[in-house]
C-alpha cells in the first residue's frame, strides 16, 4: 500500500486497477421501480486507507493554522462526510 500511495503523491495519478469504482443500486423501498432505488458506490480498500491518512493529515494540518474548531467540527459522524466528500 506505501508503494501504491507514494505513487499518487509523485504522480498525482491513481493506477487503473484503483481508479474504478462498482456502483450498486440498492432499492429504498419495495416498488421494484429504477426510481425507488440510490447508487451506493463501492471503492478499492487501497483507496478508502489512503484518503482516511489524507483526512487526518488536513485536520492536524487544520488545527496547527488555527482552525481547531473546523477540524473538530469535521469529525462529528454526521457532518464528517461534507467535510471530505
């Protein structure tokens, strides 16, 4: 995995293998129908492992230019996702 990542940094390029994702519909209620249904994306481990040290390097980062309370903010479970994607 350091290697995949050392990788990216020098490169700023994923390899294809990590590049791809695998959307699933799964259905929110029971009507069958294409619209009763949400995309949930599926993602490499290489990639949910990487962008987990990224997210914790800009929070320390966040904290060490005075921004203590925004990376506090971004690591409450329901507003962590708008803070990183």
């Amino acid at each position: 995995m350091e290697k995949v990542s050392q990788e990216v940094e020098n490169q700023g390029r994923w390899p294809a293998q990590v590049r791809g994702g695998l959307v699933a519909m799964l259905p929110k209620g029971e009507t069958g129908d294409p619209e009763d249904h949400r995309p949930v994306t599926l993602l490499s481990i290489i990639y949910r492992g990487w962008a987990k040290v990224q997210a914790a390097r800009i929070q320390a980062w966040m904290a060490g230019v005075g921004l203590e309370a925004l990376a506090v903010l971004c690591q409450q479970p329901n507003i962590r996702q708008r803070c990183w994607g």
